[in-house]
C-alpha cells in the first residue's frame, strides 16, 4: 500500500528564496490528503505533477495565513475545473467563515460539497477514518488554536501464501480464516494451521506532523514511536529565545523530540527566511538525530 | 519621468503554465502602484526583484479571487518584515471585511496603518492623486461590481534651457514664469519670452487598466486617446458566445476597443487556462489593431 508524502513547502511565515509556505501531499494508497494550503499551494501541486481533483482530504493545522491561504484559491479552481464530487475539510471552526464570506462577496456558488470537520485544541481526537487509515488530531501549542495530524495505518490482513492453498486445494472460508489468524478444520477432521499458509502482515505504519508549536513534552504521547515525524524547526538553536518568544521550535529541539519519542525519521521544515542555505539545520538536527532530514519542495518520502 | 508598468500575472480564474493570476506593478517616478493581486504576487515581486515594502498603493479591480487573493500573505509579509509606513488600499468596500476577519482569525495585528479607499462601481471617480499623476476608476461590467484603474500623469512645467538663462542672468522669479508659460519683464522694462527660454514639456501620458469586463461602450469616455491600453482577453473571438456568457472579452473585441477609442497600445492579459500558446490571441488582436503585445508575466511596457 502506498504511504507517502511529497513536500510542497517548506518555508515559514514569508515565502522566499523559492520556499513556499507550508503544504504537504499525502498518497495513502492511491487517495489524496493535503495538509495545510499556503498561498501558492494549487500551483505547487501543478508544478509537481498532482491533480487537485484528486484531493478529497484537506487538513488545516491552525488559522495562520501560510498554512491557509491557498485554500480559496485551490477550492474555487476545482469548481472551475467542473469538481463534483466533495471535499471535505478539517481545521478550526473559523475557517468556515472565512472561506465563506470570499465565496460570498465573489458570488462562487461552489457546485460541489464542501464538508467540515471542526477540530478542537483541547485534547487529541480521532477525525477520520477509512479501510486504510485512522486520523487523529494532536494538540499543539502556538500562539493561536492549533493542531497537527497523526495518519495511522490499519492493521491489515495476513499475507496468504497463494501456492500453499492451492497446493491443498482448500476453499475460499479457510482463505477468510487463515488471513485473520484463525486454523481451518476440513471436513475430515484434518486443522491447518494459519501460520502454514499464511504470513505476517506489515506492521502499520504512522505519520505525525507537527506545526508549529513551541517545544513542549504534551503531546509526546501522540507522536511516540511513529514511523516519521514531521516537525517544525523553524529556527537554529541560537536564536531558541526567539523560538520561545514566538512559539517556534529550532532544530536541535526538534531533534531532541525524535529522539524522546523513539521515532523512526525526523523531517525538518517550516524554515525561517533568514536561512538562504538549510544544511547547517540538518546538521544541527543531526547531532541528535542521524536519520534527520529536510521536507524541501518537490520531496517524496515513504512513510 | 518613470512611467512604466511590469507583469506579474497574466492568468485569468485558475493559474496554469506557470501564469500566475492578475497582479501589475507600476513604477511612477520611483513610486510603487500595485493593481490587483491573485495568488501568488508576493513570491512574483521577489522573483522579478522587486521590494515589496516599496508598494504604497494598491487597486483592487474586484473581489473574485484571482484578483485578490494574494493580499493578505503580502500584507502581512510587509507586517513581519517590520514595515511601519502606511499602505493605501483602493477597492470595493466588502475587502476590509474580507481582509479583517483574516487578521482577526490569526491574531495579526498589523503594526502599520493600512487607509482604505472604497471604490463604487456607479460612476467614474478620482481616487487619488500626486503632483505626478491622478488615478480615475472605470466602470466595467462584469459578473459582480468591477471598475478598472485609469492612471493620468499630471502636466508637467516646461523644460528649461539653463545655458540660456544663464547667458541673460535672469533672476529666480523669471524662471517660475517661464516655467508655467509667462514672459518675465526686467526692470529695465525688456521683456523676455517665456517660449526663449523654455521648451514645451512632455505631453502627459496615460495609462488605463480594464479587467475584467463584458466588451461594452460605456467605459469608453474614460479610456479614449490613452497611451496604453490593458485590456482583458480572456478568449479568442471564436469563443465570444462563452466571452458574453461569463462577461468576459474576446482579443478580437480588444482590439476593437483599442480601434475605438484611438489608443497608443493595446496589452492583452487575463489569458483562459485553455490556451497554452498565447501567439494566436495576439494574432487575431493585431488583425485589427497592429500595436498589440502580450502582457505576460515579466514583461515591462513603458507607458
């Protein structure tokens, strides 16, 4: 099954030096979910060959502007392109109003629905959920209401060793039982046992991601052990008072969460725009956390 | 003097081929004049090298998004940037409401005034005005209210011949005479001509910008005998049924204004998604009116 995410933007606040704000594309088998939408967000997604139309899941973390503004834009060129069927968002309650009211005074009669998921920052929650997938909010702490998602796979179904079954000629209800780790007793009183035919499924993986917020140890029971772990690191670790001052977290911080959480890969983004060169945040990160790297735009990394 | 405009977005609706939506940056006299600003305008400026903090006014044309869109992420980048000089908005009264509920939202609290001028889409009106030039709304019709931007340079005093003046050693109060067109009398009672020591000043230029309307005549008055000419060109005239649909132009319609109303040059934008070669827009422009040019993005016209 394809987990993966492709970087959009990487860029804090102000975009600059070809960084875009914040955007993330999601491929959990074959279905989209972008999380977060700065400006720019639409032509991004152009330039690394994805069709918008494909998105069904938008995640919004919080109400500042690079993580958001270029979902009006994104949202009326699907009503543009003929988009029929919906969307549906998830991102704090305000983001109704706004979208609303653009859509108001620019009378765009979005001709698809638009479904909204209201998310709460007081504690984490489960906000959707599929065949694949669980997703679950986790409390951040910033300077206004905000959360980061966490993409849970589901525990699929034993591997069925096709040969084997074939091999005993058994019938499809022993398939059912051995790939949920049941035996199967033929009609002569014979048991199979379901490791014989069957193989361990892959473990299921997870994604957290996590901007912005300040360093604290909160929502540590969220991200533990996950896979990959995107985090915010906005700063080095010389300017931490400023990172404290504005609810940021640096790269050595950042590193140091991975590291507490028993993480598999930390991704660094959300960089500040006084860094033209980004190596010396890897490097930083690294000192802590080897398998550290940059979620720069156009980027894939399995999850 | 300066008097030039460069593109930033020559998109309509939905950016596609690397075209951004509308946004154009004038230069008058080392002064910054932004008009419109889709998606994405902020990361133009950068890339055409252009400071953002030097813009002090903006005109919106309307509210559909790719006009607009782009100005809360600039406004509030010249916010964090630490601008402290005031920025003029002119544009339909609904954007202030659309503008503060976004820094409402994200606790932005923009530390330089921002002034708003309401435009009204009944009459043509004066909005602003320098010693260099007077800004005028247009009234175009389009699917909600829209006025377009006429920029008129101020007539200039007349150009001095200093060598001549010097010659004659003629005080001060005879050059502010000649300058504005007046003889000067010495006190020996000779009279000196105005046209002797002076040449004619340039003729004042204009520039008028109209998009996004319906081909229509009555902006005409307000566009008659200007320099140079933007004019909206969403389709080609094999289109015009669509054109008249979503009251938008054809090139060809463009043209015949630009006949019309005995215009200097004709800049086509606001190209459809549909067209990926922009040459036979242009094409069918020039079949009518042969000083037609594509106002594509990067491009500076003067005016």
């Amino acid at each position: 099954m394809r987990f993966d995410v492709t970087i959009l933007g990487s860029s804090s606040a102000t975009p600059i030096f070809n960084r875009y704000p914040s955007a993330q594309l999601l491929n959990i088998n074959e279905r989209y979910f972008l999380i977060d939408c700065g400006e720019g967000t639409q032509l991004q997604l152009l330039r690394n060959g994805f069709k918008a139309q494909r998105i069904e899941h938008i995640f919004i973390s919080h109400l500042h502007g690079d993580h958001y503004l270029g979902l009006v834009g994104l949202l009326s060129s699907m009503h543009l392109n003929g988009r029929k069927k919906p969307v549906f968002i998830y991102g704090p309650p305000e983001l109704k109003e706004i979208l609303e009211i653009q859509f108001k005074y620019s009378q765009t009669d979005i001709r698809y629905p638009i479904e909204y998921y209201f998310t709460n920052s007081d504690k984490p929650e489960v906000i959707f959920e599929n065949q694949d997938i669980v997703v679950e909010t986790i409390i951040l702490e910033h300077r206004i209401p905000t959360t980061g998602f966490k993409f849970t796979q589901k525990r699929r179904l034993r591997k069925l060793m096709k040969e084997k079954v074939e091999e005993f000629g058994l019938p499809l209800p022993a398939i059912h039982l051995f790939k949920r780790g049941f035996d199967f007793t033929g009609m002569d009183g014979k048991v199979y046992h379901y490791q014989d035919f069957t193989t361990d499924a892959d473990e299921p993986r997870a994604y957290a991601y996590c901007s912005d917020t300040i360093c604290n140890w909160k929502y540590m029971d969220s991200i533990e052990g996950v896979n990959t772990l995107y985090h915010e690191s906005t700063f080095m670790n010389d300017m931490l008072d400023r990172a404290l001052e504005t609810y940021h977290t640096t790269s050595l911080q950042a590193a140091e969460i991975a590291v507490k959480a028993k993480v598999g890969q930390l991704l660094l983004g959300h960089f500040s725009a006084r860094y033209r060169e980004l190596e010396p945040l890897l490097l930083e990160a690294q000192t802590l956390f080897p398998n550290s790297k940059l979620a720069t735009e156009g980027t894939t990394f399995d999850l």
